[in-house]
RNA sequence: CGGGGUGUAGCGCAGUUUGGUAGCGCACUCGCUUUGGGAGCGAGGGGCCGCAGGUUCAAAUCCUGUCACCCCGACCA
C-alpha cells in the first residue's frame, strides 16, 4: 500500500457525486464502487446532492438505528413523529434559528394547484414544529420532562454536498425535550452525550471519539450550549459524529412552553435537541476503510461471519458441512452468512466480503474439510488461519471480540500519533497538515478563531484539561482542539 | 459571486494541435473452457461527439455564440 493511495480513499469517497459515481477502472481498488457506491448522491435533475442508498449500504443504516434506538430508549425517551413541512412563520419566531438556517431552506410555495398563502419550508430540523406541539404537552410540572425522539429525514439545500458528510436531504434521529429546570436540562443533554452517542460510537462503531462543547461561532442556531463528539478520520482530518444542544429557553419563550409549577406559578420549560445522522457511515468508511476495501466493526456488522463453500466437491460434503457450521453460528448468536455460489469464481466471492469489510469469513474446502479442518480469515486484522471445525464457532467468536478491540486500538493510535500539543496559533496551523492540535483555549479566544478560519482550520471543541466536558467557553483553562474538517 | 477546468457509449477516457468511415478500457449479451484469491479465448449489442449557428467537397476536430457540469473558497449533522 502506498500512503498516498492510504488517503486516497476518504477523499474519494467524499468527492461530491461524479468521483463517486465514476471512480476510474485501473486507479484505486474498484472498492468503493462495490461498497460505496451503494449510496449515491442522486442525479435527479436540478435537486442537487441528495441521496440514494442501495442496500448493502442501508443495512449499515439499519444496524446503527437499532443500537442508538435502543440507547436512546434506555434514557426514558419515546420515538414520536412531526411534519415534514413547517410554516414559514415558525422559524421566524427564533431570531438565530431562522438567521442560521434561512440559506439552506427549501420552500414550498404552491401546492394543490395555487399559490399557498404562506409558505410552508421542508425541514431542516424540527425544532420549531415539535416546540409548537410541545407548547401544547406541558400543562403541568407532572408532564414533565418531555422526552421524545424521531427518526427521520431532513433537507438542507447546501452549497457543497458530499457524499454521506453533506447531502441535501439526509436520514436522522432526532431528539427533543423539554425540562422544568436547566439543570435537569444540561444532565439530560449530557446523558445522551455521553450514554446513547460516546457509547454508541467508540463501542458499536469502534471509533474513538473527544467529547466537549462548541464555540460561540460554531454553534447551533439559536442554542445557549452545542456539544460535540469529534473523531479523527483516516486522512487527518475531524468529523462531529454527532450533538447535543442545551438550548436554554429560546424556544420555550418562542413557542410558549410553559406548564405550571408546584408552587402554583407559571414557568418556561428548558429544551435540548440532539442528533446522530447518516453521516456516521461516512465516518465509518473513512476511519476504518483500507485499500481491501471497507473494514465493519463486528459488533454494527449486519453481517459478522461468511461461511463460504470454496468448491463442491461431487458428493457435496462440502456444502453440507458449510452448512452445519453456518447453522452453528447462527445458534451461537452470530449473524452468519452461507456463501455456497460455487458457480461464481472463487475469487470474486472472496473479495466482495472484503469489500463489504465482513469481519470474518470462513473457507470451507475439500482439501482442508479431508483433515477436519476449515480457514479462518479475519478481515481486520488481515491474516489466515487453518482451525479445526470443532472449534469453529469458539474461533469465530474470539476473532469478533479480537477485531472490535483491534479497530478501536488502530484509530486511537492513529489520533494519538496525529494529534500535537502546541501554545501557539502558528504552531497550531502548522499542526494541522497531517492531524489535530490542542492549544490553550486562552490563546485562541477573540480573533483567534476568526484567523485560523482563513487557513481553514476550526476550533473543533473545548474541553477541560482532565478532558472532562465544559459547561461553556468561558470556563478557565480550558483546550482546544484544532482541525480541518470537510 | 471570485479563481481554475471539463463536456465523445451505462461508467472512465483517447481522438481536437495538423479537418478525411466513431475508438479504447470497464460494464452488458451469447458460446466454449475455467472455478482454492478480482478468469481466458471467440463472437456481439450499444453513440443527435452538450446545444445552436457559421466556414468547408468534408467538422468530434476550425470560428462565433450559448448551456451544463466539476474542482478550490464562502455554508453545514
């Protein structure tokens, strides 16, 4: 592998659609096209860079909804679901709100034939609608806090879309709640930081993540606090992998959540929202993929182990003992898959479960079925190894525990090997080029920011020195984590 | 909107300088041989060369106009 073709593909992948569409034949490995490619940016005439997810890439999506679902869930929150199309006005009633989302909002202005009388915007999120249904829930401190939660879909018509980062319309979860008090507030926003996404992520996803809050400037439109989990991916570069927003009472006081206390006196509620998207498949591809192809943590993979019949032998032994294996882990918890196409090359099949990045294969033949034995691949670690039919499924097992530490451990690495500590801005700037830097907040703060934006660098978050999460920027010696991103 | 570039088969491209029958790779169809790591050979199908006008015996190629798309920057889960 040459380190040139290493970063090649999450800037393949991330290409807007044309590269992703049409990577070139001889260039790098036909992976993406196989695996990736799955999921398209949607040539659809003038509506620019939404999204087509075939199968194989949905069933990625599929895993991640039920894992955060159920963390989700766990949390006391209960899935609802709102409108796609929101009156204009709502968003008019938060000034930041509709300040930070007007130049991506598509608007609907007829339907049914005329000229609506006002026209209705597709969501870019929902925390307008829902605030107006919430308005509606909370009579009594007893209503609540107001857990709820959506899965849906969402458009921004942006400038630049890309692939899985960044399309037009996106698939996502998510959360709205509201609190009688900010401290209920904030230790809400945070258990679904830290128990529904950080957990979801470094142990479903095997992606090591910093956890803190963002800047005044990087904000969530109309939040009093956005915090983030950012990750490093392959090339260097930061992904948010996901958010959670305190957003004090700003929507509370334009929507009129309100309910009525214990004491008898009426009170604003205090809201969060909170949001894991499609995205996260591209971090996946980009953190884990290799040049063999897309490298799944077992514990997401829709499929965990192939059993694969590498050639029928005439009294079908072969396919029978495939088989039983296949059954075996399939008893044993594993999501197994049986691969017994012997009229398709050997070789194609082998190499498709790599590109689809299936933790496990194993190869089942005449000659290793004559000595009782079977291969055992694990696609993660990358080797091959000769076991015996009777310890299969323990192999199997081991090889999925071993490759989920193995990601994680590989990531981390990488981030730690990537990331300087430096103290001043230039230092921080040149830092950047191949990874991530951490700087004294102090050194930053003013027009810090503003010029590292020119240089394309961010202020990906702010954490506290034991690396503990910040209520908000303006806490002491606080560090900075500084960035590209896409 | 500023700076670069590109439009030729489903996809990736060559051909344009110097005008002369529309090409290559992948994919697709059929046949035979293969099948323990992306198969080989043979035979096929598929084109308003972005669009409009002009020059010419003759235009993918030259001229004029026009449209679209892509990359970098501003936006962002």
């Amino acid at each position: 592998m040459r380190a040139s073709e290493a970063l090649r593909i999450p800037y393949g992948l991330m290409s807007p659609r044309a590269a992703v569409l049409t990577p070139r034949a001889d260039d790098f490995p036909r992976w993406y096209q196989d695996v990736v490619a799955k999921a398209e940016l949607a040539d659809n005439g003038p509506v620019r860079g939404t999204m087509v997810i075939r199968p194989t890439g949905y069933a990625l999506w599929e895993r991640m909804q039920a894992e955060v679902d159920a963390r989700i869930k766990a949390t006391g929150a209960q899935n609802a679901y709102f409108p796609l199309f929101i009156p204009e006005s709502y968003l008019h009633r938060e000034a930041e709100h509709v300040e930070g989302f007007s130049p991506e909002l598509a608007v609907v202005t007829h339907a049914g034939g005329k000229q609506l009388e006002e026209p209705v915007v597709v969501r870019p999120t929902s925390e307008t609608v829902i605030g107006e249904f919430m308005a509606k829930w909370t009579q009594s401190y007893r209503d609540l806090p107001l857990l709820l939660n959506q899965w849906s879909n969402v458009v921004r018509w942006e400038l630049r879309p890309r692939i899985f980062l960044r399309t037009s319309e996106f698939l996502w979860q998510e959360g709205h709640t509201a609190h009688a008090t900010e401290v209920d507030a904030r230790a809400y926003a945070r258990t679904i930081l830290h128990e529904v996404y950080e957990d979801f992520v470094a142990n479903v996803l095997a992606i090591p993540v910093v956890v803190g809050c963002k800047t005044k400037q990087e904000r969530f439109a109309g939040a009093t606090n956005t915090y983030t989990l950012e990750s490093m991916m392959g090339d260097g570069k930061a992904l948010q992998m996901g958010t959670s927003h305190e957003l004090g009472q700003n929507f509370a006081r334009a929507f009129q959540i309100d309910y009525l206390s214990a004491a008898g006196t009426q009170e604003l509620a205090w809201t969060t929202s909170w949001g894991v998207s499609t995205r996260m498949i591209g971090g996946l591809i980009m953190c884990h993929g290799d040049d063999n192809g897309l490298r799944l943590p077992p514990r997401l993979a829709p499929t965990q182990a192939i059993v694969m019949v590498v050639k029928d032998d005439e009294s079908a032994e072969v396919v029978a003992a495939a088989r039983k294996l296949h059954e075996a882990l399939q008893g044993a918890g594993v999501r197994s898959a049986l691969d017994e196409r012997v009229d398709i090359p050997f070789g194609r099949r082998a190499i498709d479960a790599e590109l689809k990045g299936v933790p496990v294969r194993l190869e089942v033949g005449p000659r290793d079925l004559a000595e009782g034995n079977a291969v055992l691949v694990r696609r993660i670690v990358g080797d091959k190894t000769p076991i015996t039919i009777e310890g299969a499924v323990a192999a199997v097992a081991n090889a999925l525990e071993d490759g989920q530490r193995a990601l994680y451990e590989q990531a981390l690495q990488r981030r730690q090997q990537h990331t300087a500590d430096v103290d001043s801005l230039a230092d921080g700037a040149d830092a950047v080029a191949t990874g991530w830097a951490r700087v004294p907040w102090a050194v930053v703060r003013g027009d810090g920011e503003l010029e590292l934006a020119a240089q394309g660098v961010t202020v990906r978050c702010l954490v506290r020195e034991d690396g503990g999460v910040p209520d908000n920027e303006d806490e002491p010696e606080l560090v900075a984590y500084l960035a590209r991103a896409y």
